[in-house]
C-alpha cells in the first residue's frame, strides 16, 4: 500500500511538470487561446511552419467554416516548442527536448 502511495506521487508530481510547457516571448506567455498573429510579432519567425490539417466548424449562425491547423516550431536552447493552431487560434503547446 504505502509503495503504490509513493509511486502515485511521483506519477503526479511527473503530470504536474509536463504541464508547464507555454512558450515566453518578450515576456508574454503563449498560452491557449492566443492569436498567431501575436505569437508571430512577439517571438519572431518560426524554424518551421506546416499546414497539417483542416476542420470544419459550425457557426453560430448554423453555417459551417473550413479552420486551417497550423504548426508554428520554435527552437530555443535545449529543445523545441510545437504551437498548434486552429482558425489562427492557439490550441496546444508541446515542448521536446534534444
């Protein structure tokens, strides 16, 4: 009992790090929700940029709009931040290491 209670912890606390992975420009955060038009003009030129998908949205109108999902990557010392975007939209952050 008690080694499963430890082994949760350590999953937790290991969760709990992963989290954090908004990329800082200029002293803003990136965090969900923000538009590429800003990630753009704060942190500069992505290494890479794809297109690598599209999904339909229905509006509030009952009309449905083609959204683009484009990824943004930026270098910085020690790894690599994955931006995901939707409509222009920040929809997730990933962080690799090297």
């Amino acid at each position: 009992m008690r080694k499963h209670f430890f082994l949760s912890v350590a999953l937790l606390c290991l969760a709990t790090q992963a989290l954090a992975v908004d990329l800082r420009c200029q002293g803003d955060l990136m965090t969900v929700g923000t538009i590429i038009t800003k990630v753009r003009s704060k942190c500069g030129e992505p290494a890479w940029e794809d297109r690598v998908g599209e999904v339909k949205s229905t509006t509030r109108s009952g009309g449905e709009r083609l959204l683009y999902i484009t990824q943004l990557t930026y270098e910085v010392s020690g790894g690599y931040y994955v931006l995901t975007f939707e409509g222009g939209e920040l929809t997730k952050t990933e962080y690799y290491q090297y």
